[in-house]
C-alpha cells in the first residue's frame, strides 16, 4: 500500500484539541478515495498526516501507525516525501512560491537537482495536459483563484509523485477545469498511482469513480466503504449529494425553510451614526429573465467600464447597474474577469475607461472610510485578510480604527461570531486565526466585514470549503445581515437558491442577467459560458417546464422541497427528475 493509516490520531500542541482520532485508511495503486465529512471536521489534518506537514511543520502529538511508501512518515524527511507525495492545497495562494507560472512549474524539479533538459521536458508535457500553456510567462499574482489552483495541480504533477492528495479542487475551478483537473488525477490513477481527494461537492466527483469513501464528522470516522453504502448511508442535509439521491431518500430529508426574502429581516441599524434605511426591501420578480441591469435603486453602477492589469483589458465596455437591495450572484469561467469587476467597486483596482458610481456618486469621489462601511469586501484567500495575531484582534481592527468603543466592538464582535458559526469554537477568541480549519477562516473573514456593519457584503466564493450543512445556515445569515450581497461563485446550485439575480461574465463581457429561474430554463447559456448543469438544475428545469406538474410556477424553491414533491408526484409524471 502506498499509504496506510491504522488507528491514527492527531492532537495540536497550538490548542491542545484532539482533531482526529482512530482512523483507518489504505489506499494502494489505482485507488481514488473520496475524503468528506463536514468543515472543521479533520480532512485537512488528515491530508497533512499524509504529506508530512505533521508532524514535520504542525507540532503535534500523534499517535497510530501513519506510513506512506512503505515508511513511517516521522521518519522520512520532507524532501523524501515530497518524491512520494504530491499536494494541491485548498488555498492554493499558499503553496505558490514562483513569481511568474515558469518560475512556479520549475521550483520542485530544480530542487530534486534535475537537468534543465529535463526540467523543460517535464513542463512542456504537464502544461499541454493540464491545458495552461497559455499562461506561461504570466505573473503569479496576476492570475485568478481557479487559474492559480490550476498552476500549483501542474506543479504537482511536474514532480512526478506516487500519490497525489488534493483538498477541495472544485471550489475555485470552472466546469472545463474541474473536468481538467479530475480527468488527469483519475489518468494519473488508472496509469499506477493513487490520489486521495478532499470534497464537500460529492456528486461531482462520482463521475470519476472513486474506489472507496472515508466520511469523518468530529474528527472521527463515520463512514468507510464504497460509493454505494456512502450514498445510502451520507446525511442528507449535511452532504452535497446528487438529486437523484435525494429524491430516493426523500421521507430523511429535513424542513428547511427556504431562503425567500420575505424571511430575512431587516438589518438592524445599528451601526454608529447609522440612520434606519427607508427604502422598502421589494421581492425580486421570479417570472424576468431578461436583461435586469437597469436596477431601480443601483447601489454600484458600472458605466461603460473597461478593465484589466496594465495594458491587458479583461473586461470591456460594462454597463451593469447592482441594486441597493438585490443578491446577486456572479458566475463565469476562470480569468473570466469576476474577481476583477467586483474589485473597482472598492477600488482596488481602477477601470482603464469608464465610470464606476456607488450610490450615484463616482467612486473615486468617496473616501477609503466611506467604502469600507458601504461595502464589506471579503477576498477569495482568506489569507489576504488575516494579520493579526489572535480572533479577537482581527475583530477589532476595523471598527477600532472607526472610532467604536471597547463595549461595542466586544458586543459587535459576539453577534458575528454567532452569525458566522464560530462562537461554539474554544477560546476562539484567543485563538491565533491560522489554527482554524480554511473554511472557518473563509467565515472568519465575513466576519471582519460584518463587524464594520456595511450596507453591502461583496463576497469572492464565500462557501468553498464549506459542508451543505453549514452553507445554508451560513448563507441564511450573510443574506440577513445586509441590505443587499453580491458574490462570486462556481457552485451554480448556490446561486440559484441564494441569488434572486445572476450575472454571467465570459468572453470580456457579460453575457447573461436574468433571473435563477431564467437562467436555469435556458440551456443556451450553460452551454456558451461553460456552466456545470448539476442534476439539481436539470431538476429546476423540468420543474419550470411543468414536467412534474408544477405549471406556471415561477420561481425557484428550496432542494429538499423539490426533491420531496418529486418523490411524491404521479407515475404518470414520469420517474426521472433529469
């Protein structure tokens, strides 16, 4: 066996927390095991067990046998590993060192003392097959989330491993790279190797046939066995299964109240010097599928917008109003210029042409004070926004430098950690940031945006990493905390249940406004800007359609909801939802 873990167990010196305990895996040549379970429940102390990181990087007791190529891993060296075990982490931001994509690809060979012959040889055909040679020669920090994710996955594989253990790669990725990205771990797999892989989005990786599936909930082992015993055995709510799945278990799935807006109540005013906002919170109209950027209140108006990273345009031409009271979801391929659109609003980046207004006023007219309590911006790395040296500290940075009072910043600070879901956290107040799973830190930083109380949350993928479970409580309360949320996402399912408007960028330009329900209803769309049609939007679809007899209905209802009347409608009504 290339890796085996008999009765592993993990507990960090930092907090004195066991996080893993009594785990057993074996994975061998030609194995692909599916790794999931919800957040902060072990995965990536597990993949850490795996790679070395502990205990050669995390100080930690650890306990079981733990041997990877036949050798315990305590006693191997990093180096040594590094031949044996290949990684893509979550963040890839964090495992990128090269200034340039070149630079990056050549970094682990020049280290294994390999010949530049050979060097070249190995980046030439890893780029063809990860399908980035376009990028070579860019900047690193130029590149986006998914690009940069696809870089480092190139940089594993450059390396020539035995296993390849991998955390989260669909959460940044577009459908044709995730379909990259998987199709040359399953070759790598079928070729002699063995790759575990870390995924809330199960149904999305069933389509590259795992071998077996280890769920861990609490640190613990829940579940190990094959894809058929885990379907049948997953929780239902707390788990990303396939539509299908659901409907065959719909009597297990739970009342979950949908995310309407009439639910959501108004944000409170109270932040310092705030006044109760007037403007009446009107439902989104279900039944308008076209063009929607003539917003009637435009919180963040793009004038003919052109933007990009010196001379290189990466948006052109937007003419795009945001609503002071809408969610919008923005979806479109990797480097399609998402990130980048949402990034002038708080002028982290300025347009080429163009004007952007916030509130009718041009931007540039507002002070760095006023947009950061107009707009909460929470970046796609977290790491981009930690700094400080505990959770309380970070909390208090922004509103300190508001002028809030001690009181308040303490009181402020509990309200979002229990929005947040991470007040059932130990100590987390004095915890250094860094100890935290990566998708609680992901709900971390939404929490330093809402401490500062903004009228706007703009969120880049703000629930990858993150269970089905704690997506929807969390997304419940992002959407209640502010007047209106606008975020960036590949989860299509997401936008579709949380937005009451999506925008869809491709090509340069935005190509689609419409409403959920538009937009699932046309298929063009999927179909030209490389959208992932999950069986859920299949689902939708047919719903919209009247094809299990719903007819007229307009808007988009909750998952379990649909999955419930499925499973209950007539055999007249046909047995498949897709």
């Amino acid at each position: 066996m290339t890796i085996k873990l008999r009765g592993a167990s993990v507990r960090y010196h930092s907090t004195g927390r066991q996080v893993l305990g009594e785990v057993d895996l074996a994975v061998g040549p030609g194995d692909l095991a599916l790794v999931s379970g919800p957040s902060g429940g072990g995965k990536s102390t597990l993949l850490r067990l795996l790679n070395g990181l502990i205990p050669h990087a995390y100080r930690a007791e650890v306990t079981g046998e733990v041997m990877v190529g036949g050798r315990p891993v305590a006693g191997q060296s990093v180096r040594e590993l590094s031949t044996v075990v290949g990684t893509l982490l979550q963040d890839p931001g964090k495992q990128i060192v090269g200034t340039t994509v070149d630079t990056e690809l050549a970094f682990g060979p020049e280290n294994l003392g390999l010949s530049r012959a050979e060097i070249r040889r190995r980046i030439g055909e890893v780029v063809e097959r990860v399908g980035i040679r376009h990028l070579l020669g860019r900047a690193t920090a130029e590149l986006s989330g998914g690009e940069l994710q696809m870089v480092a996955f190139a940089g594993v594989l450059v390396m020539r491993p035995q296993v390849v253990v991998v955390d989260e790669p669909l959460a940044n990725l577009d459908l044709e790279a995730s379909l990259r990205l998987m199709g040359e771990l399953r070759r790598f797999v079928d070729d002699g190797g063995a790759a575990v892989v870390v995924e809330h989005r199960v149904e999305e990786i069933l389509e590259f046939a795992p071998s077996q599936v280890l769920y861990l909930e609490g640190g613990r082992p829940r579940y190990a066995g094959d894809v058929d015993g885990f379907l049948a055995a997953a929780p239902v709510a707390h788990v990303k299964l396939p539509f299908e799945t659901l409907v065959a278990r719909a009597a297990e799935l739970p009342s979950v109240p949908g995310l309407s807006r009439e639910e959501i109540p108004p944000v409170p005013a109270d932040r310092p010097g705030a006044a109760p906002d007037p403007t009446p919170r009107a439902p989104a109209d279900p039944s308008r599928t076209g063009p929607a950027s003539a917003a009637p209140d435009p919180r963040l108006d793009y004038r003919r917008v052109t933007l990009g990273y010196g001379e290189r345009s990466v948006l052109a031409e937007v003419d795009l109003a945001l609503g002071a009271h809408q969610r919008v979801a923005i979806l479109g391929r990797n480097g399609a210029g998402k990130s980048t659109l949402l990034r002038a609003a708080v002028r982290l980046l300025e347009p080429l042409s163009g004007t952007v207004h916030v509130d009718g006023a041009p931007v540039v007219e507002r002070s760095t004070r006023d947009l950061a309590t107009t707009f909460g911006y929470v970046f796609q790395n977290p790491g981009q926004a930690l700094f400080c040296a505990t959770v309380a500290d970070e909390l208090a940075f922004g509103p300190r430098n508001l002028g809030w009072s001690a009181d308040e910043i303490e009181r402020v600070s509990g309200e979002v950690l229990r929005a947040m879901l991470l007040d059932g956290e130990d100590d987390i107040m004095n915890r250094t940031p860094r100890t935290l799973s990566h998708g609680q830190q992901r709900r971390l930083t939404v929490a330093l945006a809402l401490a500062m109380r903004p009228r706007t949350l703009i969120l880049d993928e703000p629930t990858a990493g993150q269970d089905l479970h704690t997506t929807t409580l969390f997304m419940r309360q992002v959407l209640a905390a502010a007047e209106s949320v606008y975020f960036i996402t590949h989860d299509v399912d997401l936008a579709l249940t949380c937005a009451d408007r999506i925008v869809v960028v491709d090509g340069g330009r935005v190509v689609a406004d419409m409403s959920p329900a538009g937009l699932a209803g046309d298929a063009d769309v999927w179909t030209r800007a490389g959208l992932r049609q999950t069986s859920l939007v299949r689902a939708i679809r047919d719903h919209l359609h009247g094809r299990h007899g719903l007819h007229g209905a307009g808007g988009v209802i909750h998952p379990f909801d649909l999955a419930r009347f499925v499973s209950h409608r007539s055999p007249q009504e046909g047995t498949s939802p897709s």
